[in-house]
C-alpha cells in the first residue's frame, strides 16, 4: 500500500502492470476523503499521452522509482474515461464504474475507510447523526462529490466541514483529512522537489530497402564437337585364274561386253538438340548485424539551493547524489 508521503516522488515517475510492461506516466494521485489515504493515480497512456486512464494503489508497491501495480496494461488502457471536476472530485457515480470495472468490492471499501478514519458512516437520508458521549456531529464528504453521508466521532471537540474542498479539523492540532479525491503533485510541497532527467531510448524499426527477382532469358551459342564418320571407296582387284577354277571361270556367258556396278555408302553428321535440366537457381536473404552509433540530446533538471547554510549535508549514495527513493518491495 502506498502512503501519503511516498506520494511525492509518484509523479511523472513510470507506472509498470504486474508483467513488467511499462504503462506510462503517473500524473495525479487522489486521496480518499475519510481516510485520507492515496486510493487513486492517473496514467498517461497512447502514443503521445493524450489519454488517461485511473488505476487503483490499494495493491500498488513503490518498486526503487517506479510504481507497479497488480493490473495488465490492456485492463488499464481498457478502464472507463471519467470527469473530474473544477475541484479535483471524483463523483460517486464515476467512481463506482472504476471500482466495478476493476472487480473492487465497493462495501469493503467502504469498511475499510471507516476503519482506517475511525469514523461511523450512516446513509444520507437518515439526516445528521447525534454527538456522541464526548464528541459533535457534523457532515463530511465521503469519496465522490455528490454522496455525503453523516458521521459521528467520539473524540471530544470535532468539528466537519460541509463545504466541498474543505479540510475536516479534529480536536488533536495540526491533524486534517483531505477533502475529495483531489490530486496533488508530487514535489510541489514547501519542503522538497523532484528531479527529472531526460533517458534516451533507442529502437530499431525494419524498412524496405530494395527487392531482388530471378529473370530467365535464352542465348544461343556455337559449339564444336568432332565425330567419326565413315564412307565407302572403290577399289578394283584382279586376281590370277588358275587350273583349279579355270573350269569355274568358263561356266559363264561367251565372250563378249558387259558391265558390273556396285554401291557406295558414306556416313554423315546429323545435329539435333535436346532440353536437359542442368542446375537449379534461388533467392535466399540473410541477415546481418552491424553496430551503429546513434547520438541524442536529453535534458536534465538540476536543482540549486539559496539560503541553506554551507554545514547542511544530506545523505547520499556512494555516488554523492541525494537519496529521495525509499526502496521497498521487490528488489
């Protein structure tokens, strides 16, 4: 739960969900009229802020300088837009759709304002409670503008304001109960400051920068290929008759002319051509990493002292630098 005084370092400080994604920026804090309690803080959420959305602190824990609460960032985003009015109230009505859209038990809140004020809340309609033993009976605001309920103290010498945006005094001095849910900026108090710098945050976005296809075209081109072809030529043999075949030789026709032809043949070349697959062609992307500087300007506030003597120190670090950050909850 976060108290009054972790309130100031709450704002423009950033606001995590319960998966450690970054929400935005707190912005206001409101505080319950009875128990004076932070119950409410607002986040600027989109692109460039111009929304924003109301998460509940019951539950919240200040985590080193950021604040993280039980709810994812699409709830938040999600979360009804409310009013709030000149004064800084949240109405009844408004703040009865923020607790039902964040599954809160109106009645137990209710129960555990009164518990924490110390204070006795009837309805509206049953008029102004009676003074107790020792004590006085007055109106008060209860969280939203337009409910105001009786209540009734038993401290000796109370006395309530009616007035909307009034503090409620109690007989112990210097005690006051801030009226309506107003929010209050951290750092703006008489005692104290927030310092805030600038964090450059780079990040890398893809673009197209080119495209790459596959074209396929046809050349034609002279080859050269040497093959073995073969022909027939003439040749004319004579051959000797001898005893043995004379008688072979003279079976035939008597003298006279007569002619003898034989064929030739001769091989050659025939070209013909054939599509065969020879290699397969792609287009693959690889990526590659290369460091690149980038260089910013960020701003920084700093903060000077008039009038403090030069003896005044204030805790630091090991670095030297003022420690404001109560560190609790998970490191």
């Amino acid at each position: 739960m976060i108290t009054r005084d972790e309130v100031r370092i709450l704002l423009d400080h950033p606001v995590y969900d319960g998966e450690g994604n970054k929400i935005g920026e707190a912005k206001h804090v409101f505080f319950d009229d009875m128990s004076g309690r932070p119950e409410w803080v607002s986040v600027k959420t989109g692109m460039f802020g111009t929304s924003e959305s109301f998460i509940p602190i019951r539950d919240a824990e200040l985590v080193e300088d950021h604040l993280e609460v039980p709810y994812l960032k699409d709830k938040i985003k999600g979360a009804p837009e409310v009013d709030v009015d000149s004064q800084g109230h949240l109405s009844e009505s408004e703040e009865h759709r923020l607790y039902d859209y964040y599954g809160i038990d109106w009645g137990g809140v209710l129960r555990d304002d009164t518990k924490d004020s110390g204070e006795v809340r009837t309805d509206k309609n049953t008029g102004r409670g009676k003074a107790g033993a020792a004590g006085a009976a007055g109106t008060a605001r209860v969280p939203g503008k337009d409910r105001t309920a009786t209540r009734t103290t038993t401290t000796a010498g109370t006395t309530s304001a009616a007035a909307a945006g009034t503090s409620a005094t109690t007989g112990k001095a210097g005690t006051a109960a801030t009226a309506g849910r107003t929010g209050v900026r951290a750092g703006q108090g008489a005692e104290s400051m927030t310092r805030i710098e600038e964090e450059m945050h780079v990040r890398v976005e893809r673009r197209e920068t080119g495209r790459a296809k596959l074209h396929k075209y046809v050349v034609t081109e002279d080859v050269e290929q040497t093959v073995p072809v073969r022909h027939e030529e003439v040749r004319v043999v004579r051959e000797p008759i001898t005893e043995a075949d004379r008688e072979a030789a003279m079976s035939g026709a008597e003298i006279g002319e007569a002619d003898y032809e034989v064929t030739l043949h001769e091989e050659r070349p025939v070209v013909e051509t054939r599509a065969v697959p020879v290699e397969r062609v792609r287009l693959t992307t690889e990526e590659r990493v290369e460091n690149e500087t980038v260089r910013g300007r960020v701003r920084k506030e700093r903060i000077e002292s008039e009038g403090v003597p030069d003896d005044v120190t204030q805790r630091g670090d090991a670095a030297g630098r003022g420690r404001d950050v109560p560190r609790r909850g998970r490191p």
